[in-house]
C-alpha cells in the first residue's frame, strides 16, 4: 500500500484509506464465507436478550475470556519486589515473552525475567539439563543477589522437582552452595495469577525462615515491635506502596514491605539502566520472622502466606484491597493497635478532606448503578467503595473468586441499602459479564482494560480500574489505598461520568441544554 515519505499516516488514517477498505471488504467476501448481515444482526440481538443470559450461564466446559491470568505471572510479581532478584520460570520462552511483555505494557518500565528455555526434548526427558544451564548463565551474566524459580504448565505436567533440581544444579557449580534460591511450584492450569503471588511469597518466606532447604539451621523468631506487610498482586503498586510507606512514617511505625515493587518499576531516566532497583534487602527478609504482626492488603492473595506466617508466632490481619473512608479507617486503626501508636493530626485531616470531596460529588454518583469485575479482594474493595459513594454494584463478577468471596461479597451488600439486589458471581468470565450487562443494564463497568471490548459491544461506558490497564498510561504510579488513594478512585470515577455526559449533550439545539460548564 503506497505511503507519502513527505507525510507519513499513522494507522488511524492509513487503514480507512480506499486501497484498505477494498482489500478488506474483498478478503471478507471472497474468502470469510460470511453470513447474511440480516442473519448477523439477529443473532447479535438475541445474544443480548434474558434468553441467552440462561443459555450462557449454563455451560460449563467452556470458558471466554476470563477475568485473570496464570500463576507464574503472580510469581514473577512477588519476586521482582526483593532487592536484586531475578525471577527464573523453568518452562518455555514464550511463557517467560509473555509475563515480561504483560508487566512492561501495565507499567511502561523493563521487566527482568529468565527462562530455562525448555523444548520439546525437556518435554521428553525432564528439564534438569535446562535448570543446570539457566541457572549458571543467569548468575553469571545477570549478576543478582538472588534468583526466585517458579514453573510453568510443561515442568509441572512432566513433574519436574524444582528442590531436587535445584540442589543438583548447585552441586554441579551452576550457581555457589550457599546462593539463595527459593522455589515454587506454580502450574499455570489451575489457580490465577494470585495464586502465583501466594506460592511464590511463601516459598521465599519458607526459604529464608525455614532453613533454606534444609542446608542450614531454621531461624528462631526473637519478637521485636515491627510490622511486616504484604501488598498482594496490585497492580497499583508503584502508587500504593509508596503511600503506604507515607502512612506508616507518618504514624512512626517500624516496619518491613515483604515484596516492594515500588522502585524496580519506576526507574528514573538518567542515563542508567537499573536492572535491579530498590526492593525488599534479603536481610530483612529473612528478619521479618522477628515482627510483632503481618499485615495483608489482600486476603485472596495470601490464602496460604499468612497461615505460614502464623505458625511463626505472629499476628496475621487480612483487608479486601481496603479503598475509601471506611476501609482506609479499618487500616488506619489496625496498624495503630498493632503497632501500639497514636493516629496524627494529619491523617485524621486527609480523612475529613475524602469525606467532604464524597459529600462535593455525591450527588452526581448517588443512585447509578455499576458493573465490577476483578480480582477478588479489588471487586471486593471497589465494591464497598462504590456503595459509600451511594452508587449501587448490582453485579460484581471474579472469574479467580471462589462460594468464600461470594457469600462475603453477598454479607456485604447486606450491610447496606445500597447492595439491595446486588449479586456477586464467582468463577465467570467477561462473556458472562457481557450477557450482565445487557440484561441487568448498568450505567458503568468499573474494571480494566479488556472492559473497552464490553464498553464497545454494550454501549456502556468502562471506567479503567484494575490490571492490566494498556491503553491508559501512568495510573499505575498514583495510590488507589488510603485516604489521597481514595481520592483518586473517586476523582476517576467522576471524570468518566462527567465525560459520559458531555458525549451525551452534545447536539447544538438537540441535546445541549445539558451540555454545561459547571458539574
């Protein structure tokens, strides 16, 4: 297709361009074998009727587009956050290609990750060769402090032992006897990209506190007055870690982030290229068995880390990715009994300017009716936030939610006017969604962005919350925790709604007695 040099088109005008549409139009005749467009168009409007609804809420072997991803992505997430570790998947390129890629699109920075590069022969014969290998030249190339190994389907199918593997592979000098290689098992055919996180901060909790494989003694809790907290699988984590440090400093709490992504996806440019940067120290890794207490942003993220943690002797708190006045309260509280501190002035004026920016806005949020989809501690967390805001979540999907997180969910639109005939749906995926969306008609979905697909077919403007967010930039880098978090959830929210309404009183002497400067 000719191109001007003197005026180069980017796609948006180059594809609308005659030579294209033709190509298209002739490639669809001749070769799509496409049916009638009347036949189309009445398929599309009964798949948004009551009828259909039925129909797709009863298959079971089929799942469309689900709303998570798998487990070796949460395991790369959990170990970025330790100070100058490489996450090592011992499976194919391709997986690794796509955790990388899904990572650097979110959050606009490089993602580290190796991979034992396993074929068709370690498919065969196992993949001990691949580890020995992979290891000795990420050490040695890569240089890192430690390296963090998790699976994906083709070594969990073959069953590969990753603590066999790797004591061999240290046996064999690929990397020193005394080098901190944690492990876990993370088969991407079962479980989410949460459940990845989980198993991944326990096998390097379990690795640094229990001895390291069995090669040195286990260590023996002293009790000290520290904190330890975990943040989950959070896509906000750039923003939100560095808020809740904020927090905590404010409140003079001693504390340690078990996995701190806040820096190694934020790298300044400067002229530097950091392949490691900021994260959790090893040492205080392994001090964190001394803390007082564990805090959990996420309980669903951490369904077997805090268990661990708490046969260590210490107390172990879980919150629902806490979002808004209530829940940042409950936060704010909680560390302040753990820690034995008093809450500041300042924060209890950061809580007072949220709740008169809700009482500025509530009118315009008060009564819609939203759509949510998500994680489950984030649909959770968005949900109890939305209903604060006198919005109502008449449906509230997790495709990684389980019957626990529903009957919660369900406890919690009881609490409130605001949940009557709201309904939450574990285990469904966005083509459920779309059949919810048509038949219980919400004014909003809040999810992220795979939404614009829905947003397009509904018709239903998408609020962007969540992960992945590809088509937006830089959300990532502002807290959606706390009470300036909470703003921000709010303030997006708006925004959307605002727009909503400019796109929709618009039409001079049609529609524009509603298209007003002042909201």
């Amino acid at each position: 297709m000719p191109q001007d040099a003197n005026q180069v088109k980017d796609h948006f005008e180059l594809f609308r361009g005659a030579e294209y549409t033709d190509m298209l139009a002739r490639k669809k005749a001749e070769f799509e074998n496409p049916h009638p467009v009347e036949e189309v168009e009445r398929v599309r409007e009964w798949a948004k009727t009551e009828e259909y609804k039925e129909l797709n809420f009863s298959r079971e072997a089929l799942t469309v587009n689900p709303a998570k991803a798998c487990q070796p992505l949460g395991a790369v997430f959990a170990a970025v956050g330790f100070e100058s570790t490489l996450p090592f998947v011992h499976g194919s390129q391709g997986c690794v290609a796509y955790y990388r890629s899904h990572f650097s699109r979110h959050f606009k920075e490089p993602t580290s990750c190796v991979s034992s590069s396993m074929t068709e022969d370690a498919a065969v014969f196992g993949g001990l060769n691949n580890m020995i290998d992979g290891l000795a030249n990420a050490y040695s190339m890569y240089k890192p402090k430690m390296i963090a190994v998790s699976t994906t389907c083709m070594a969990e199918v073959i069953g590969d032992d990753l603590n066999a593997f790797i004591k061999t592979a240290k046996e064999k000098d690929s990397v020193p006897a005394e080098f901190d290689v944690p492990f876990a098992h993370t088969p991407a055919f079962v479980g989410s990209h949460i459940t990845g996180y989980d198993n991944a901060m326990k096998g390097i909790l379990e690795h640094f506190w229990d001895g390291k494989a069995k090669t040195v003694e286990p260590l023996k809790r002293v009790p000290d007055g520290k904190i330890n907290f975990l943040n989950g699988f959070d896509g906000y984590a750039v923003g939100n870690l560095r808020e809740v440090k904020r927090i905590f400093d404010m409140m003079k709490v001693e504390y340690t982030i078990l996995g701190d992504q806040s820096d190694v996806w934020d790298t300044p440019t400067d002229g530097e290229f950091r392949m490691y940067d900021g994260g959790t120290t090893l040492e205080d890794a392994a001090n964190a068995i001394h803390a007082k207490a564990t805090i959990s942003m996420q309980e669903y993220c951490t369904e077997k880390t805090l268990p661990f943690i708490a046969q260590h002797g210490q107390e172990t708190v879980a919150f629902n990715h806490p979002i808004g006045v209530e829940a940042t309260d409950s936060f704010i509280m909680e560390v302040a009994r753990l820690a034995g501190v008093e809450i500041p002035d300042e924060l209890a004026k950061e809580r007072g300017r949220l709740v008169d920016a809700i009482a500025d806005s509530n009118a315009h949020i008060h009564g819609k009716k939203f759509a949510i989809y998500g994680d489950p501690d984030l649909a959770y967390g968005l949900a109890k936030f939305v209903m604060e805001l006198g919005g109502e979540p008449i449906a509230v999907l997790s495709t990684n939610g389980g019957k626990g997180w529903a009957k919660k969910m369900q406890a919690l639109f009881d609490s409130s006017p605001f949940g009557a005939g709201c309904k939450a749906y574990p285990g469904k995926d966005l083509w459920h969604m779309r059949s919810l969306i048509f038949t219980e008609k919400p004014d909003f979905i809040i999810g992220n962005t795979y939404g614009k697909y829905l947003e397009r077919d509904t018709g239903v403007p998408l609020i962007r919350i969540g992960f992945p967010i590809f088509d937006r930039h830089h959300k990532h880098r502002y807290p959606v925790w706390g009470y300036q978090g909470g703003l921000n959830v709010l303030v997006t929210i708006l925004d959307r709604i605002f727009e909503h309404m400019d796109a929709t009183t618009n039409i001079p002497s049609k529609t524009d007695y509603s298209y007003d400067i002042i909201r």
